[in-house]
C-alpha cells in the first residue's frame, strides 16, 4: 500500500515538472515572437517617418492652394449673393413705389365712385319725390277724366249734339250751342293729350329712375372690386415692404447710392440753368442797351432833321423876301436897262426861292420819316416769350407725359416715404417714370432746344418754354440740337436702360430756377 501511494506521488510530481517546461518554453517563444515583431514595427514606423518628413512641404502648399480656392469661391459667391439681393431689393423697392402710386391712384378712384354714389343716392331721392308728385297728378286727372266720361253717359241723350243744338230759343243761341259744342269737344281732347302727357312723363321718370338706381348697383359691384384689387395692391406692397425690412441696411445703401449720384446730376443741371439764366439776363441787357442806344440815335437824328428844316424855312422866307423886292423893282424900273436888270434879278430871286422851297420839302420829308428802331428780333422774341410762358402756363395740368408708350411712376416729387418701410425717405427733385423697351423721350410744349450734353453715360437734353425749363435725364441717343424749335410731342431722343434692364427716364420741370412739381403739370 505505501509502495502504491509513493509511486502515485512520484508521477503527479513529474507530470508537473513537465507542463511546468513546457510553459516556460513557450513563454521564451512569446518573448522572442514579440520581440521580433516590436524590432520589426520600429524598423518599419521609422521608414514612414523619414516619408512624411519629405512629403510634409508638399502637403501643405496644396492644402493652402485648395484653401486659397476655397476662399476665392466663397467670396464669389458672396458677392454674387450680395448683387443678387442689391437686384432684388432695388426690384422690390421700385414695386414698392409703383404699388404705392398704384394704391394712391386706385384709392382716388373709389372716393370718386363713392362721391358718385352720394350723388346718385339724392338724385334718386329726388326722383321718387318728383314720381310721387306725377302720379298723384296722373291720378287726379284720371279720376277728373272718368267722372267727364260718366257724366257723358249718364247725359247721353241730352247731350246729344242734335238735340241740344236745335233746341235751342233762336239762332244766337243756337250758334253759341255750336260753338259750346266745339269748345267742349276740344277740351275733352286737350285732357285726354294732357292725360297721355303724364303718362308718358310719369313713365319717362320711372325708366329715368330706374337707370339712376342700375348706375347706382354698378358703382356699388365696381367700389367692391377696386376695394378687392385695392386690398391685393397693399397685401403685396405690404410683402414686398416686409422683405425690405429684413433688408433695411442694403435699402438705405441703394438710396444713398441713387441720392449721391442724383445730387452730383442736379447739381450738374443747376449750372446750367443758372447759366441759361444768366445768358438770358445778358442778351436782355444787351437787347435794352441796344435799343437805348437806337433811341438816342434816332432822338439825335430828329434833332438834326427839326434843325435841318428850320434852317431850310429859314433860307426859303429870306428868298422869298428877296424875289419880291426883285419883283417890286422890276415893276419899278422905268428905263429899259433899268427893266432888263430887274428882271433878271427877279428871276435869279425865283430860281434861289424855288431851291429854298425845295430844300423845305425835302427836309420835311425827312422829318417825318419813322425813327430808327432795334433789331426786330430782340423785340419779337422778347415778346414770344412772355406769350409762349403764358401759354405754357394756362396748359397747367394738361400737358402731355414726356414718354411714349405705357408707363409708370417709380419716383415721384419732393421728400416722401413708404408707408411701412422704417427709416427711409426719398428726395427727388423731379419723376422717375419707367417705360417699355424702346420708348422715347419727347417733348411736352412747344419751345427750344436749350442745351444738349452728357452726364454719367447718358444724354441730357433742356428745354426752353418762355421762362419755363424742361429738363430730361437718361437717354442713349438723341434726335435734337441746341438751339433747334420743336412742338408738343416732338421726340427727343431713346430712353436708355440702367444696369438693372429698365427704361426710367428722369424728368424735371422748373421756371426759370424755382423747381415745380412735374406730377401737378402733365396728365
């Protein structure tokens, strides 16, 4: 038993020693694997080190390239964002302003209609009071007309014509029966014509208020639909202000843009018509010297003229007194030498009077010719001035848009804001109105063509209507000269298109160098 249990002892303890070796053998392989593949992993990360160290620099130069470019398009893109919302707004700005005018418009014709309303409200009461009165009247006569009628009936057999004339006492009476007889007959006619009369009176004042009252129920149908167009007009200017709004800052960059470059062109404008101002002062002046100075002249030459004729009376008297003493000698002389020396001395008195006399005429002749005067045509346009400011002056209201075609109002006169838009106010110191594609500018009164120049890329071109001034901005080509006459509605020229593809010609109207507004002048 002993004997088993040790040789049971013995061969736990070798299998033990056993698996023990065979651990640590594996173990050294382990140790020796790892220490292989660590050598192997530096070996091989110290070969992509050396790598990216000679690839670093050219790594980098492409990364700020890709970002360089990056930056590039997000830049463009920026801007082109950035002109898109400067189109945008400035669309919105000019739908804004049209809405606006449209609105304003669209409103005046509704008071109108309503005015009209009012109107036709009294007329028609005036109508129904005016058809009560008629049929009373009708009826009364109708009700007159019937008793005649049944007075006739009732009496037919006495008033028989035959009957009721030869009743009668004698022929007086008998005739006096006749004429009754046609009297009375013509008086039932005349109220039976009156009767109809009143008939045809009453039912003309039915069909007279009956077409007051349709006019009234088509006022009414038109008032709703231009309420409903009018609420459609402020629901989209209130869209189109609420997108401004958000945009505030670009709206007030692109008015002070506009205002700046406005400012430089009415600047422009004022120098010149300060200029024609001036130069109409002068030729004025120089008009009156001219004609203070042909006056004088022709106070001198009066002068010379009165002194001219006095002299020649003068020299003429003195002949005549010396041919008569000639001639009361010849009488005188008794002897023939004596009669034939008088004579001859009365005849030379006669030829010195008969010059004399003739100088008198000549001179008085002269006398009477009319001073001389200025040139005509400092008078004459002087004149033509004052009619054609006149003129121009009594079409107030009347004159005729200075573009051809549909048009709208986008900018209108003096200082004024959008209902809406916060913190903007726009000054113009005439119209802005837009246009087709292809209008022209023309002219709005008879006048001459002051001055012709251009300004910004855009001709320019004034009118001058007596001391009216008409001035029109932003075309591309024209079709006048300085100093050329044109009519009412002459062309002036193309209206050119802004960078935004629209046709806006800016209008202004002045007298002399007081600007007016334009909108109180056309129609």
């Amino acid at each position: 038993m002993k004997r088993l249990l040790t040789l049971t002892l013995t061969i736990l303890i070798a299998t033990s020693l056993s698996a023990q070796s065979r651990k640590g053998a594996s173990a050294v392989k382990k140790t020796a694997t790892t220490t292989q593949q660590q050598a192997a992993k530096k070996t091989s990360t110290k070969k992509p080190a050396t790598q990216k160290k000679q690839q670093k620099p050219t790594d980098k130069k492409t990364q700020l390239r890709s970002e360089k470019a990056a930056t590039q398009r997000a830049r463009q893109q920026s801007q082109a964002q950035l002109a898109q919302l400067g189109k945008d707004v400035k669309a919105s700005l000019d739908s804004v302003l049209v809405l606006d005018h449209q609105i304003g418009r669209q409103q005046l014709s509704i008071d109108s209609l309503n005015q009209d309303i009012v109107t036709l409200g009294s007329t028609i009461d005036t109508l129904n009071t005016q058809l009560s009165h008629l049929q009373r009247d009708l009826e009364t006569k109708k009700r007159r007309y019937a008793k005649a009628m049944v007075f006739m009936r009732k009496h037919k057999s006495v008033q028989n014509k035959l009957m009721f004339i030869f009743s009668a006492d004698n022929f007086t009476q008998m005739v006096r029966r006749m004429r009754y007889m046609q009297e009375y007959s013509k008086f039932q006619k005349a109220q039976g014509e009156l009767l109809k009369e009143k008939q045809q009176e009453v039912r003309a004042k039915q069909n007279e208020l009956l077409a007051a009252k349709a006019q009234k129920e088509h006022n009414l149908r038109t008032v709703e639909q231009k309420k409903q167009s009018l609420q459609e007009l402020k629901d989209n200017c209130q869209t189109q202000v609420n997108y401004l709004n958000k945009h505030i800052a670009t709206v007030q960059k692109q008015i002070q843009d506009y205002q700046r470059k406005e400012q430089a062109l009415n600047a422009e404008i004022d120098r010149i018509v300060q200029a024609e101002i001036e130069a109409q002062r002068r030729a004025e002046a120089e008009r009156k010297r001219r004609a203070e100075e042909a006056r004088r002249k022709a106070e001198a030459e009066a002068r010379e003229k009165a002194r001219k004729l006095a002299a020649a009376k003068a020299a003429a008297e003195k002949a005549r007194k010396t041919a008569e003493a000639a001639e009361a000698a010849r009488r005188k002389a008794k002897t023939e030498a004596e009669k034939s020396s008088a004579k001859a001395a009365a005849d030379k008195a006669k030829a010195q009077l008969a010059t004399a006399e003739a100088h008198v005429k000549t001179a008085a002749k002269q006398a009477k010719e009319e001073h001389t005067k200025p040139e005509a045509w400092t008078a004459d346009d002087a004149s033509a001035d004052t009619k054609l400011s006149s003129h121009f002056a009594n079409n107030k209201g009347r004159l005729p848009m200075p573009i051809t075609g549909s048009y709208s109002i986008v900018g209108h006169y003096g200082n004024y804001s959008v209902a809406g838009l916060h913190n903007v106010t726009l000054d113009n110191k005439g119209i802005d109105i837009r246009g087709q594609k292809g209008c022209s500018a023309r002219a709005i009164f008879d006048g001459t063509v002051s001055s012709v120049f251009q300004y910004g890329g855009t001709y320019i071109v004034m009118l001058r209507h007596g001391s009216y001034i008409s001035v029109y901005s932003g075309l591309t080509s024209v079709t006048v000269r300085k100093g050329q006459r044109v009519s009412t509605r002459t062309l002036l020229g193309t209206v050119g298109q802004d960078a935004d593809g629209r046709h806006v010609l800016h209008f202004q109207l002045r007298n002399q160098s007081t600007r007016l507004n334009p909108e109180q002048w056309v129609k």
